[in-house]
C-alpha cells in the first residue's frame, strides 16, 4: 500500500505540473543519493523520498471480531494506519534554482487545491493498477508539515547532502492489513444458566 500510495500521488502531482510545465520529471527516489554515482538520474527532477513511517495511535483499538456470515464470527488482527512523512524536493541548480522554486511552488499550489485523494477519484494513467487489490481501497490526505530550523538541519545532516528546496508532507492514513484469519468460531445464540434460587 506504501508504494501504490504514493505512486498515485507521483501520478497525479506530475499531470497537474504538466499542465503549466511540460517539461517537469516527478520521481520516487531516496534523496540523500543526490551526491553519489547513484544520483545521475535525479538532476533536474521532482524527488517525493519517504523519510519517516509512524503508526497512527488514535485507531490503535479496533477490534479484532468480524461477522461476514449469519453463523460464524472471524478473528483477523485490525489493520495498521500509518502516517508517512514526504520529502518533496526540487533538484535545480544555477540558473535553474528559480525553475526549482517556480516547481516547489506548484507542489504546494497542488497540494492545496487537492489534499484527499483515492483510487476512485484519481485520474491517472496507465501506470498505476487501479484495479490492484491494494489499491481498490486506497484513500488518504496530505497537510504541510513545517520543520523548524533545527529539524531542518537534522534531516539534511542525516540525507547527507546540502539543502535543497524543498516541503515536508505528511501523508495521512495508509491501511496495510494482511487480512490473515486467525480462527472462526460459531456465535454464541443463547446463554444457559444452572443457577438455583435458594429461600
């Protein structure tokens, strides 16, 4: 689910850029590889780099009972909500470090004219399976998350490269289950009591 979702979000991102700048390349890759042998195919790119994963507390208790049929009650572990937290980086230099901040900018423009996204409302192209079971069910949203200067520092210092432009989002509600049955047990249709009332 981690990568449909954020295939769906690449898709749809780089269509809407596409609109007011045909020549913009939106990527999936790991940022901190910029500065390595590995990082050629990054220049003059859109970076979405995932940075951080964390379990969304709040839907930690559901339970784990399900009732598909009339007769039987299904035990599967509830599925795990998480929160991803995404590096949009724009790869520009020199004289085309104002085409980074012009690219930066539409991320945001996009990202606030469209937060909500889901399979069934997405209009991308063929290169995501919208018919995939994992990503029949996909819905998710995405907020601005705003580092302060010292955090800045951490997260650059720890991709091991020089700052970029770039925004921090946080992808909320990703659902991965593997919807494993544990057991299933018949329901329980009438309690008997062997209680004797004394006087």
């Amino acid at each position: 689910m981690i990568d449909n979702a954020l295939l769906l979000l690449r898709e749809e991102l780089q269509s809407y850029i596409r609109n007011h700048d045909a020549s913009v390349n939106v990527v999936i890759d790991n940022v901190s590889l910029l500065e390595t042998a590995n990082g050629e195919g990054l220049a003059n790119s859109v970076i979405i780099t995932l940075v951080n994963v964390e379990e969304e507390s709040t839907l930690k208790n559901q339970p784990s009972i399900k009732r598909p049929y009339a007769d039987t009650a299904t035990y599967v572990n509830p599925p795990v909500y998480l929160n991803l937290y995404l590096l949009f980086t724009c790869n520009y230099f020199g004289t085309n470090y104002i085409l980074a901040l012009r690219r930066l900018a539409f991320i945001i423009q996009f990202l606030q004219s469209k937060n909500s996204f889901s399979s069934s409302s997405s209009v991308v192209g063929e290169s995501v399976d919208l018919q995939n079971d994992g990503i029949i069910n996909l819905k998710f949203t995405l907020e601005l998350y705003s580092l302060t200067f010292e955090q800045i520092n951490h997260l650059w210092g720890s991709l091991g490269g020089r700052q970029l432009p770039f925004a921090m989002y946080k992808l909320r509600l990703v659902a991965i289950t593997e919807r494993a049955v544990l057991r299933e047990v018949p329901l329980i249709e009438e309690i008997e009591t062997n209680l004797v009332v004394k006087r």
